[in-house]
C-alpha cells in the first residue's frame, strides 16, 4: 500500500478514536469537558502536518493554533467558574424530578417527595423539601367544604417557590392569611415563563388541579427575565411552547422552540464555559419585546374569562429602573391589567438584603413570600359568593 494512503489511513483512525472519546467526555458531563475536546483536536492536528503537501500543512497548522486557543480560553473560564465566581450547584433527591413534557417542554415528576439542597463554597444556601402532588403541581394548603373559591397562581421560580419548603411559598401564606376562606392552586415551576402559562391553560393542563374548586380570580408573578423565556432564549428551555405574536396582536403557538436534534446540540453547547460566556454577552445587547410577552397573557386572560368568569392580575417584580420593566408595565397597563408593582406597595424590599433575598441565590425568602401574600390579601378583593 502507497506511504501517502496509508498516512490517510492513520489520520482517518485517529480522528474517529479522538471523537469517540469526546462523546463520553460530553455525556458524562465533565466540568472541562471542551477544554479537553478542543486540546485533543489540537494535538491531532499537530499530528497530521507530517502526513501533508502543499496547501494543506498551512491549513492544519492555523487549524492547530485555533484549536489550542479555544482550549484555553475553555480551561480559563472552567477554572474562572470553579474558582467561586460560577453558580452555586443544585441537588435533587430523587435525582428524577425534572421530567421531559411534549408540550411545556419540562415539568416536575408526579407525587413525589423531594429534597433539593443548593450549596456555594461547600456550604449549604438551603435545604428543603418540595411536595409536588398527583396531578404535577407544587402542594397546597388544604381548605374544608364543598366548592371553596380557588386562586390560580402561575409563574416561574418565584411563584413555585424555589428554595423554601411548602408552607413558606407566597400562594400557601396567600391562603393563609385569608384564614382558609380560599384554596390556593400553585401551578408555577422553576424557569416557567408567561409561554408555559398559556399552554398550560390551551391544553387544559389546570383543570385536574382546580377540580372540587371555584377559581374566581388568577395571578401571575412576572419578572423581566419572562422577556427572555417567551423568545426561546433560556437556555434550559429549548422544547418550550413557541407563541408567535399576529398583527392583530394576538398570538399563535408553533410548536417547540426547537427540535429534539437542535435541542440536544443547544444542551451540548451549554456544557462549554466560553460558549455560555459569548452567549450572555450578545443576550446583553439584545433586546425582546414586550408585546409578545402581553399577547400570550392577554390569551391567557381571555381563556380564565371564557373558562370560570375569573380575571388575571399581574404582579411585576424587578428593578423599576430597567427598561424592560417599564416596556412590561406599559404595555400590560396599555392591555387594561391591573398591574400590581412590587417596587411600590412591597416598599420594605431591597434586593440586597438578606433577609428578602437567599444570598448567593436571588430567590425570595419566606419573609419577603409573606410581604407579598400580605399585599395580595390587601390589594385582591374578591367577593367569596362568586364561588356559589
């Protein structure tokens, strides 16, 4: 056999050993694992210059150098984050609890009992328990008699209740402080957005939850990071319900926001520290709209209406300052919301203070769920009899 075929021979082997390595090294979810990916491409490109003529040598040599450069810039970052200026770690036991769903894109394992611990330079941020019932949604406080008046409560992080055991969520202290005269139903997850809200309601994913109940009024806990989620930008989000907004503004679904093959190179992708790097920057010079954020909640109100006579409120949480914020408040005023700004009737909140805010993590506390219930059972006056 011919020296140059035989060489063709060895550099054809030689890539197939290097990806076949790198495909475990990405399934096991290695903290470096494209630093490493990367040096190996290098080190074979460094391998096969002996083995070309002419134009190609050239080719391999810049093809080596940009490889070990994108290794390194992975390895810098990977070391940047494991430093401590990366995200603190999540743990779920049983590890089962997210699950894959065709139409939210992802959603919490039925009637399961879990302990989710978050911890930061080894030390814990929180320890609790989620109670997540029969039918998918986060547990409520119980309520006595027939046909009690219900209060949806939709949402992301915030309103599920992310870091704190049951009793502490904001929809628990809601019914609480209303003496039991109404039945909470929280139907909100970690990373939900306005999206999942309407497609919860378009499928009728509600209606097992609130069965035995009235539902006379919804709310739904809004943050300018929804701005994000309703365009498909969230990266742990990539199977989410894709509304498109009409000229009518109206909204249309479409889908997923990308197929199980684009979603699984987007999670891929989502395991290198200077892909994630480049990809916050550009979302920071970005900028999503708020109207198709209003056209999803103003289909969503319209369902609640035709559905249970029940109205939507809006309560807005974020830095009033942020333009997004004011586009989200403008416009949700503008669609004749009732708009409920944190900023204002929670005036004791500062998103620096400790006892509002998990440190190291952003999400409420129990203190600052019970400013928030309190405003609710202040600002929401419901006639109890709609329930009859």
């Amino acid at each position: 056999m011919p020296k140059k075929h035989l060489n063709l021979i060895m550099m054809a082997v030689l890539f197939l050993a290097i990806t076949l390595t790198a495909i475990p090294i990405l399934l096991y979810r290695r903290h470096d694992a494209f630093a490493i990916i990367f040096f190996l491409y290098a080190v074979f490109c460094v391998a096969s210059i002996r083995c070309l003529r002419g134009f190609w040598r050239p080719v391999t040599w810049n093809l080596a150098v940009i490889f070990f450069c994108l290794a390194g810039a992975e390895a810098y970052f990977a070391g940047h984050a494991k430093k401590g200026t990366g995200k603190p770690r999540t743990r779920y036991t049983p590890s089962h609890y997210y699950q894959d769903d065709p139409a939210l894109g992802y959603n919490a394992s039925q009637g399961v009992q879990v302990n989710a611990r978050k911890t930061f330079h080894g030390e814990d941020l929180y320890n609790v328990d989620y109670t997540i019932n029969e039918h998918g949604f986060r547990q409520g406080k119980s309520t006595a008699g027939d046909l009690p008046p219900s209060v949806l409560f939709f949402g992301g992080s915030f309103t599920f209740g992310e870091g704190l055991d049951d009793h502490q969520t904001f929809p628990w202290q809601f019914q609480e402080l209303k003496g039991d005269t109404v039945q909470s139903i929280n139907l909100g997850f970690h990373g939900y957005g306005t999206h999942q809200m309407l497609k919860m309601l378009e499928d009728h994913r509600e209606q097992e939850a609130v069965a035995g109940t009235k539902p006379v009024l919804a709310v739904y806990f809004c943050i300018p990071e929804h701005l994000r989620r309703v365009a498909g930008r969230a990266s742990w989000d990539s199977r989410g319900p894709r509304y498109v907004l009409q000229k009518d503004g109206t909204v249309q679904y479409t889908g997923p926001f990308r197929n199980k093959i684009t979603a699984n190179i987007q999670r891929a992708l989502n395991r290198s520290h200077l892909y994630r790097e480049i990809h916050s920057r550009l979302q920071k010079n970005s900028k999503d709209k708020a109207s198709l954020l209003v056209g999803i909640a103003n289909s969503s109100r319209k369902i609640l209406r035709d559905r249970y006579n029940a109205d939507l409120i809006v309560v807005l949480h974020g830095p009033p300052k942020r333009t997004e914020f004011q586009e989200i408040h403008e416009q949700l005023q503008e669609a004749n919301f009732k708009v409920l700004d944190i900023n204002t009737l929670v005036p004791e909140y500062h998103p620096t203070d400790a006892s509002f805010v998990i440190p190291n993590d952003g999400h409420p506390t129990a203190k600052y769920n019970r400013h928030i219930a309190e405003m609710l059972v202040e600002e929401l006056q419901f006639d109890h009899d709609t329930a009859e």
